[in-house]
C-alpha cells in the first residue's frame, strides 16, 4: 500500500547564505552529478517540488519516493538542497553536497525542523 501526498511544498523561503549564492527552484535545475549524488545521499528516490511523495510508512514499506525537494542553493562549492523526509517521523532536511574535483559527495544530511535557513547557515560556516 503506498500513502502519498501530493499537497503543496511550505512556501519557498529566502536564506541569506552568502554574496555568491544561487536559488535552485526546482530539482530539474540540478546538475546531473548533484542530482545524482543527492538521491545517493537521500537513499532512494527524490520528487519534484509539488510531487506525491510518500510522507508515511504507515501499512508497510513505501514504494516510490520518500522525499521531496522543496528548494536548492549553490554557495561555492556547496550545494545545499531543502527536501521534505517521509517515513516514521516527517521531518524536513538540509543534505550538503560539495563538488570536489573528483564530483560531488555528500558532506552532511542535517534535520532542519526548527528552521532550513539557520541549518543551512551552520553548514556554510563551517
């Protein structure tokens, strides 16, 4: 049995990340390699913003996507991705990817219930 949502994303946000950052408004607008490397990271398939996802896995193991993209940012190198996380407990996540000159890797995969932005302020700090 596959639950699936398909209600709107939260509303895009501005984050101040730094004077070179760039907004990814869609998961499309990723470059093939962080694309890749996020569903890699995210363990499974990634939705489009505003897609049907599965938001629970309540009645057995989903089938199909378990998170959604709700927004993107290029600070630098970093590549930082916003996703909507379903499954026991639906949460938000920030997934940090850098491109090194070997591709992009995975550097994080933070919780950002409380707030995206401020986690992914943390991650460009670092």
């Amino acid at each position: 049995m596959m639950i699936a949502i398909d209600a709107a994303p939260p509303p895009v946000s501005v984050c101040r990340l730094g004077p070179d950052q760039r907004a990814i408004r869609r998961l499309a607008d990723l470059p093939p390699t962080v694309r890749a490397a996020l569903t890699t990271a995210a363990g499974g398939n990634v939705s489009e913003v505003g897609s049907v996802f599965n938001a629970t896995d309540v009645g057995g193991i989903a089938k199909g996507p378990t998170m959604r993209f709700i927004q993107g940012f290029k600070v630098g190198t970093l590549w930082l991705t916003w996703v909507e996380q379903g499954g026991i407990a639906h949460r938000y996540r920030v997934v940090g990817l850098r491109e090194t000159g070997g591709g992009v890797m995975p550097v994080a995969s933070v919780d950002g219930q409380r707030s995206l932005c401020a986690t992914s302020q943390k991650m460009v700090a670092i």
